[in-house]
C-alpha cells in the first residue's frame, strides 16, 4: 500500500500523521484500513485515542517511535 507520512507540528496531541493517496484510494484504502490497519494498530499500540488515532483516512501518533513501527510495517 502506498501512504505517505505527513508530520505536523500544531496537531497537539497526535503530530506523526499519516494519509493515504489518491492511489491507495483507488486500490482500496478504504477497506484495508478497516480489515487490516486498524485492527494491527489495536494490537500494536492499543486502543484508538491513547498513543494513536484514526480520524477518516488518517493514522495519527502521538509518539515518534510508533509512528516510525507503523511506518516501516505499511510503507
């Protein structure tokens, strides 16, 4: 899949953003997000709102290191 890591400084509490391209769009981003992305986060990082989040077609971190898991697992 291909997603590309947006960092944002003025996010207060989830900074490490990642959204997904028109591409992945195309390719079903939609669907894999909630068949597999969402449920590897729970796993990895525990529930939606603590260190992670998920807002539409985003992956939001709070913390570098995970953001940089979730990066070298879906990138």
């Amino acid at each position: 899949m291909r997603l590309w890591l947006e960092e944002r400084r003025d996010q207060g509490l989830y900074p490490y953003v990642f959204k997904a391209t028109t591409i992945a769009f195309i390719h079903g981003m939609a669907e894999r997000s909630r068949s597999e992305i969402i449920p590897w986060c729970e796993d990895q990082f525990g529930p939606c709102g603590e260190r992670w989040n998920h807002v539409a077609y985003q992956i939001h971190f709070a913390d570098p290191n995970d953001a940089l898991v979730f990066k070298m697992r879906w990138l």
